[in-house]
C-alpha cells in the first residue's frame, strides 16, 4: 500500500508540475494516460498524507480521515471560488467514472441541490469468486434500499462513501466528514439527510473497486475478505422482509398519530407486532417523545423531530433489534422473492431448487435491482 501511494504521488508530481512524462513512457499505456490527464489542463493538487514525516496516524482514523482531510481541504479552496456550483465530490483512487461525470455533477448541483447521491455499479473482477463475493455484496447493498424504500422510510438511499456529492453549504451546515475507522460515508449522509434531501444522480455513473481489503472492520473490502475465506454460503443471508413490513407499520402509525402522546401511541404499537412496545421502551422513545412534544405543537415541526430522532442509525438498529429477538437473517433469494412480491415487482427468474442459483443468474437479479435502486 505504501508503495502504491508512493508511486501515485511519483505521476500526481509529475502532472501538478507539468514535469516532461517521458520518464513514464517505458509504460505505454499509463504514459497515454497520463498524456491524456495533462492536455486537459485541469487545475490539479495533491495532498501528501502517506510519506514518511507526513503519513496519517496509525491510531487516530482511517477511511473517515482520509476523506475528511480531502474534503475539508476543498472546503478552504472553495471558500475563494465565486462560481454559483461549489461543490466537494468524494471518490476512491480506485473507483472509475463515465466520461460526462463531473459535467453532469456540476449542472445538477448549479440548480441548488445540496448533496447527491451518484448512481453506481461495482467493477467485476476477472476472477470468478470475486465476482460472485461482490454480487452478493451489492445485492445486500441494494436490497437494503429496496426494503427501506417499500417501508416508505426517509433513510432509503445508499451510503456508499465513492459515490457522494455535498454542497460547500450543506458541508459547513454538518461540521464535515467524521474520522470514523469505517462507516464514514453512512454517519455522514445521515447528518445532511436532516438538513435537507438527498438527491439520486442517475444519468452518469461511478464503478467502485471489489478489492478485498483488512484494513477496515466493515464494508466492501472486508465482506469480500470474508466471502473468499469461507464459507460464502453463510454470507447470502439478508435480513427477513417482515421485519421491513413492521417497520412500514410503525412509521404509518407515527404519521397517522403524529399528534398524539406516546402512551396513544404505545397503546396502537400491538396492532402492528407485539415486539415492536417492547423495542421502543428499550428506546427510551415514551420518555423523548413527551419531551418532543413539549417543544412543538406543530404538525409539521413534530414529524421533522420524529425523524430526526428515528434516523438512519436507529433504523438499523430496530433492524438488529427484530432480527435478534424475532426474524433471524434468511435465504438472500428467498428474501429477495419476498420483498420483491411486497413491493409489486417481479423478481427475474432463477433456480428455485438451489439454496444458491448460479452466478448468471445472480448477476440477472443483480442488473434488475440495478435499474431499481
């Protein structure tokens, strides 16, 4: 890894100080490539974080800092820009775009969005049980999205740290990106989803890495780890559908009773799961509820507070939560026949006799859940 930062650093030094690139021409292609970046006459910087003297701290972040000092840097650059569209992107140094992509980020944002999500597919590797680690990876991506989105909950997008767009003003409006070892992009984007909407860009598309990686404890590096070492039957599991159908449930019921006290609404909880009092007494909702209550009186202002308090992280832990005590994670396919039949969709075809249908088809299921999510 060091070594591959110090080589990037070796082509960024030569393209940010228009330094001759015949040093690179012994690699054809890269030497084209290269060629290519620097007759675009773009304004380039880089920041060195990995040399020795100037490499981050072992012990004080990883993903989370090394986009937050990318990010933040931005920040001070833009605060000297006079252009109508500041915005900062975050995007891996692995991570591969279509030709029209910062064009098409840049006019979305000049209409006064303020953060983005960008449509994205991961890159299929050559090797067959890669492929089949990251299909199944980002089938569970993307059926998280879909469940959320069938329960109708307002934290229905992907996190996915590659693909975000942010505002100069909604950056500011959040403190910035957090330092977090992993799970940056999600703790960020649910800090700007309270601030205001999350758009979906999907008329340009970024292609993420499936490298396996151990430097994180979570995400796409790490399940795939995970699938390759063994044994990948255990990673097609997906959460159980009806845990999605209570929470559809509950959210319909603090929309309908919006204005009512939590015992009302403590009260109306056993129509929807007997499970679901218990979950939020753990929650210490009866208790924030009233004190909500007695800040607001206004329709509007209390569903606002209901979720900013019932946010994306604590929707996944009423998540974990009926999955522990309730539904236990199933099948991916037969999961994935459920939500799909739940939703009014029709889910492609494949071979119900196996636990696990072959990769074609899994990658069929996949390009369907693509055009949907």
């Amino acid at each position: 890894m060091i070594e591959n930062n110090s080589q990037t650093i070796r082509y960024l030094d030569a393209l940010v100080g228009r330094k001759s690139l015949r040093t690179f021409s012994g690699e054809r292609e890269l030497h084209l490539l290269l060629t290519d970046i620097a007759d675009a006459n773009m304004n380039m910087a880089y920041i060195d974080a990995s040399s020795a003297g100037c490499a981050m701290p072992s012990d004080k972040g990883g993903v989370g800092l090394a986009r937050k000092i990318g990010m933040d840097t931005a920040l001070r650059l833009l605060q000297n820009d006079s252009s109508s569209s500041r915005t900062i992107v975050s995007l891996d140094a692995d991570t591969l775009v279509q030709n029209n992509y910062l064009s098409v980020i840049k006019n979305h944002f000049a209409q006064g969005a303020k953060t983005a999500i960008v449509a994205y597919e991961h890159q299929m590797p050559a090797d067959a049980r890669e492929r089949a680690a990251i299909c199944c990876y980002e089938i569970f991506l993307r059926y998280w999205v879909l469940a959320l989105n069938y329960a109708k909950s307002p934290w229905a997008f992907h996190s996915i740290g590659s693909t975000i767009a942010v505002s100069q003003d909604a950056y500011l409006d959040v403190r910035g990106m957090n330092k977090r070892e992993a799970g940056e992009d999600f703790y960020f984007l649910n800090k700007l989803a309270k601030i205001g909407k999350i758009d979906y860009i999907n008329n340009t598309c970024v292609y993420p890495s499936a490298r396996l990686s151990s430097r994180v404890p979570f995400g796409t590096g790490k399940r795939i780890q995970r699938f390759l070492e063994g044994p990948h039957q255990d990673e097609y599991r997906l959460y159980d559908p009806r845990i999605f159908a209570v929470l559809a449930g509950w959210l319909r019921l603090m929309n309908a009773m919006i204005l009512e006290d939590e015992n009302r609404i403590l009260k109306e909880t056993d129509l929807i799961h007997p499970h679901l009092k218990f979950y939020l007494e753990e929650s210490h909702f009866p208790l924030t509820w009233s004190r909500i209550r007695r800040m607001t009186k206004q329709e509007r202002s209390l569903k606002k507070h209901f979720h900013d308090w019932f946010d994306g992280f604590r929707t996944l832990k009423f998540i974990h939560y009926f999955t522990r005590e309730v539904y236990p994670q199933m099948n991916m396919f037969s999961a994935l026949e459920k939500i799909f039949a739940m939703s009014g969709r029709f889910l492609p075809d494949f071979s119900r006799s196996e636990e696990i249908p072959p990769l074609r088809e899994q990658i069929g299921i996949l390009n369907c859940l693509r055009t949907i999510t």
